[in-house]
C-alpha cells in the first residue's frame, strides 16, 4: 500500500476494446504499470500495438462510438478515475493530468490566435488573477519560443512544426499537471529540433517534478529520457524494466529484436536486422503468446497459453515462457 | 511553363464582374432605395395607368419603365420591391440559420441517439411542401411580410441542418478537437468557440445561396396572395398584379420577373464563385 502511495498513476489491468462489425478489437488488454511522482516512463511499441489508446483511456478521451474502456482501474492519486463523472474528469483533463498529441502542425485550431489556446487551460481550471496575456506570453518563454510578445497574437500556421511543439507543450504545462502524457511528441519533428523538444521536456520534468508517460516508437528517445522503459506488443506490456538493464540485457525476444533492429553507424551490414513477420491482427490474436508466432525461440507453450509476468531483478519484469523454466 | 501556370490561376480566381455587378446594383437599390426612386412608388394616379415603357410608342420618359393600372410607376416600386426582398431575407435566412446551425451541430457533435432524431425529424420535414406548410401557416396567422419570413425561416432550415452536420461530422475527428478535449475543454465551449469558427466559411457560402432561394419563395408565396399584400411594393405582388395585363401590358410582369432573376442569378453566381474561393479542397485542384 505505501508503494501505491507513491505512485502518482496506478494503471491495473486496463483493457479498451473496439468494437467493430468484425468483432471486438483488443487495442489494450490488460494493461497494468504505475508512474511514480516525478518519473518518466517510456511507452515503446510498433504502430497499433496499442500505445496510444492507452494514454487516451487514461483521460478517458478514448474515441467515440466503438471505443471503449471495458475493464480495469485507472488509479491517479488512489483515485479511480473510471469511477468519476464526465465533469470531474473535465476538471482533471489539462489540469492535473495533461497530454502533448503526436502530429503538432495539425493540433492546433488554425482558426484561433495562439495565446488564445495557450490560455485555454487557465480559463477552464483556475480562477485567473492577472493577465491572461502575461501569462501566455511567460510560458512562450518558458518553452523558448523566440519573441513571445509579438508570437502571441500570431496564428498557428505562421508557426513551423517545432515551434507548434512547442506551444502545445506549453499547453500541456500550463496549469502545472502531476502527469504529463507526451505522444510521440518528436515524430513529426527533423532531428535537430527532436534534440530541442527532449531536451525541453527534461527541463520542464525536473522544473515542476511532473511525472512523464512517453509514448513513442523511437528507442533512442526513451534512452534519452526516460527512468523506465515499458514494451508494449498488440496490447499487452511484454517486458518492464529501468533503463540501463533494458538496453544491456533485454528479456524479451521481441525486445531483443527492437534494440538489434536499431541501425548501429560503426557496424556496417548489407542489410538492416527486422523481426520477421508482422504484428498479429487484433482482431484475432493467436492463442497462447501473441508474439510466439514471430518468435524464433518459441515452444510448445508459448502457442498454448499466455506467459505471466515474471520478475527478473528488480523493478525488471517480463512476459514470457523462457524464464519461468529457470 | 510558369507562366502559363500563373495565367490559368489568374484566369480562375478572376472576380466575376457581372455576378458582382448584379448583386451590387441589388444593394445599391436596398440602400440608396428613397433617394434613387424618380416617383413615389405608392401614388395612384389613373389618368397615367397603363403607360409602356418610354421607348415604346406612348411611353414617356416621366416613366422610364411604364406605369401599372394604377399609374404607379414600375420603376420606384421595383426598387422598393428590391428593398422588400432584402428584408424579408435577411430576417427568414437569420431564422433557418440560426435553427438550422444550432440543430447540424447539435446533432452532429453528440451524435448517437440525438443524432438520430434530429436527422429523422429533418427528414419528416423535408416530406413536407414548402406551398402547404405555408397555406398552413398562413391560414393560421393571416398573410403579411411577417408571416412570409415565419414561413421561409421555418422550412429552409433543413439545408443548414444537414450541411452543417456533415461538416462537423468530419471536424470533430480533427486534433484541434482532442487538443480542446485534452485541455478539459466542456461541450458547448468546445461547440462554439472550436468548431463553429470551422464551418463558418460553409455557412457563408450557404447564406448566399440561399438568398436566391428565398427571394423565389418570397415571391412565389406573394404571386398566390399568401405573402406581401397589396399595397406594399414587391416583385411578387407585381407580378401578380399584372398578370391579368400581360396580352398587351407586358411591362408589368416582364420588369419584376427580370429583376428576380437578375438578384438570383446574382446571388448563386456569387455563391458559387464564393465556394471556390472558400473551400480549401477546391483551391488545390
């Protein structure tokens, strides 16, 4: 209990299904981890495993019809958010818990000024005393957008990718969030302002001690700046495990496949290491591992029934049938 | 090759001068109406009835388009006429807007059950003549310009209604929407102050197609005695005033009919340019 004390979000078996004509799509199934108060934690997994789906079911903002959050809790601050009313999960939304969406050329509204939706937050959760204006113009500067005092009354398209970024970062902070849920926050993004933004982040994170989920596809990234890391494959947590172990010994087949399909600049090869096949439908997952098709280590079990989690060392854990024989 | 490029977009994104030229002289009249007008459009004189217009034998150029049975001149009570329309549109589009903008994002934003019986009930009105609603209408309320705007306001809502659900249907898909969400944006907040600045360039486009629609209707509703009694100036009153004239008055019907189809054809021509000039999808082509 005063492990979960700790934790400023407790994700226990969440599962989001879609449902659709050809039957329910298990985007999240099962899906249990925690974020401790100033932690950052990174979320990998290729498109569609489900990444994404759960950092919106942790705002409840999962698409609308055929989404749905069909089980689990979603414990923030001990507090079962699944258990809360659309008004309170409003207040908590851009307020204590908020989220940076992948794609920010297109995030904004090109419609409205930029101070205006920089000051959306604060209008909705806070009282504001002061000027709005000021405000605006103070967190421009905080993510270090040049000249924020003419910036403000400009529209998001006089803005290039990497400052739109920044806005929505300066979105997300604006009312100071326990949690920040950054979705691929870099993707969109050439390298040299991915370093930038990373670097941002870092500095906000310990600035106001707001715990990170990231969710990304880049492993580097997640080297970058992240405490733990968390694999992720067709909607389940496959691996867990703090960031040194995970690069020096990955568990995980799957795992060990991602880190060795990362092109390495000093080795040259012909070609570029790639797990074979594809991820499973999540339509119809196949019994037993959802990886074991793919899995050049696979046994008998491991097309018969789903491994549980095994812990290897601390805080490292693992799915997977080839550690339980030890 | 570049020239070429640049001529062909000149050439589309040309302004269309007469579409311009006809809404703008509607304006002109709507505005300028009591200072342009050479006689007083309601002054019966029926020593000067019947009187061609000033080219035809007879004719003077006292009155330059002739004069009704009653002697009053064409002319005045066209521009008086144009004055009427505008009013009467202005006033019906502002209702059918308003009811049918707040109903396409309703429905379209919340989707689901409210969608559905919204949609369902835009259909069970769209079964229904415009002419019979209005007969209804009327019989109910006696005929008078208010009752026409009542009439025009209430059954061409539909068109806003549906156009405007299908274009929020496709916004609320959009990121800025899960931005707002994610920021704790509210409902209605997130209706009015996110998505409605995002059809307004469709509702623009829609206004002024639907001027068209309603100076027809206006006109229709007074040509049968449902709308605009006499003696007040419009172009339906006139035309129905000199129907019985038309074998050998033809001024009396000719110069009204000539004068709705110049303000509609004005009106669409100008929506149409306006659609091409607002719609992000087309520019590209």
């Amino acid at each position: 209990m005063s492990k979960e004390n700790q934790n400023i979000l407790y994700v226990d078996s969440l599962r989001t299904y879609f449902f659709t004509r050809q039957g329910a799509v298990k985007a999240v199934d099962g899906v249990t981890f925690s974020i401790e108060k100033g932690e950052s934690v990174g979320l990998v997994g290729e498109s569609g495993c489900g990444k994404s789906m759960t950092g919106l079911s942790i705002l409840r903002l999962v698409p609308k019809p055929g989404g749905e959050i069909v089980g689990g809790r979603i414990l923030y601050k001990n507090e079962d958010l699944l258990q809360k009313g659309e008004e309170e999960m409003r207040r908590i939304r851009g307020d204590r818990i908020s989220m940076i969406l992948q794609d920010p050329m297109v995030a904004l509204n090109q419609l409205l000024k930029v101070g205006y939706q920089l000051a959306e937050p604060t209008k909705y959760h806070r009282d504001t005393e002061g000027s709005l204006r000021e405000m605006c113009i103070k967190l421009l500067k905080r993510v270090k957008v040049p000249s924020p005092e003419i910036r403000v009354k400009d529209f998001p398209f006089q803005f290039s990718g990497g400052m739109c970024q920044r806005v929505l970062i300066a979105i997300a902070i604006s009312c100071q969030p326990d949690l920040l849920i950054a979705d691929e926050p870099t993707t969109a993004l050439d390298v040299t302002i991915q370093a930038q933004i990373l670097s941002l982040l870092k500095e906000i994170q310990r600035e106001f001690n707001t715990s990170i989920l990231l969710i990304t596809h880049d492993l580097a990234i997640v080297a970058q700046i992240c405490h733990r890391v968390m694999v992720m494959y067709a909607g389940r947590i496959i691996e867990k495990s703090p960031i040194r172990p995970f690069f020096k010994n990955p568990a995980h087949p799957y795992s060990i496949g991602l880190i060795r399909s990362v092109p390495v600049l000093r080795r040259r090869v012909e070609r570029l290491y790639s797990i074979e096949g594809q991820p499973p439908s999540l339509l119809n997952l196949p019994s037993g591992c959802h990886f074991a098709p793919r899995c050049k280590d696979a046994m008998s079990i491991c097309h018969e029934s789903y491994p549980p989690e095994i812990s290897l060392e601390q805080d490292h854990s693992v799915s997977c049938w080839l550690y339980s024989l030890e | 090759m570049e020239p070429e490029i640049h001529l062909k977009k000149n050439v589309r994104r040309k302004i269309p001068v007469v579409a311009l030229g006809m809404v703008g002289l509607f304006f002109f009249t709507v505005l300028f109406g009591p200072f342009i007008t050479p006689h007083n459009p309601f002054k019966i004189d029926l020593n000067n009835a019947i009187r061609p217009p000033f080219w035809e034998e007879g004719g003077s150029t006292r009155n330059l388009l002739g004069t009704d049975a009653m002697g009053r001149d064409i002319l005045s009570r066209l521009i008086y006429g144009a004055r009427t329309s505008m009013i009467v549109s202005i006033f019906a589009i502002l209702i059918c807007g308003t009811i049918g903008v707040l109903l396409g994002l309703i429905s379209g934003y919340y989707g689901g059950k409210i969608d559905t019986v919204i949609m369902r009930f835009t259909d069970l009105w769209m079964s229904m003549p415009t002419i019979i609603t209005a007969i209804l209408i009327v019989s109910v309320l006696g005929p008078s310009k208010k009752t026409v705007i009542i009439v025009v306001g209430v059954t061409g809502w539909i068109t806003y209604a549906r156009i405007v659900r299908g274009e929020v249907l496709s916004l609320k898909e959009a990121a800025f929407v899960r931005l707002a969400r994610v920021a704790g944006c509210g409902h209605l907040r997130l209706i009015f102050s996110h998505l409605f600045p995002n059809i307004l360039n469709t509702l623009i486009i829609l206004v002024t197609l639907d001027f068209g629609r309603v100076i027809i209707i206006t006109a229709t509703l007074t040509f049968l005695g449902l709308g605009i009694q006499p003696p007040s100036a419009s172009w339906g009153l006139m035309l129905a005033e000199g129907r019985q004239y038309i074998t050998y008055a033809w001024w009396m019907t000719t110069f009204p009919g000539m004068a709705i189809l110049l303000a509609v054809l004005g009106m669409n021509l100008t929506g149409d340019w306006l659609r091409d000039r607002l719609d992000p999808k087309q520019k590209l082509r």
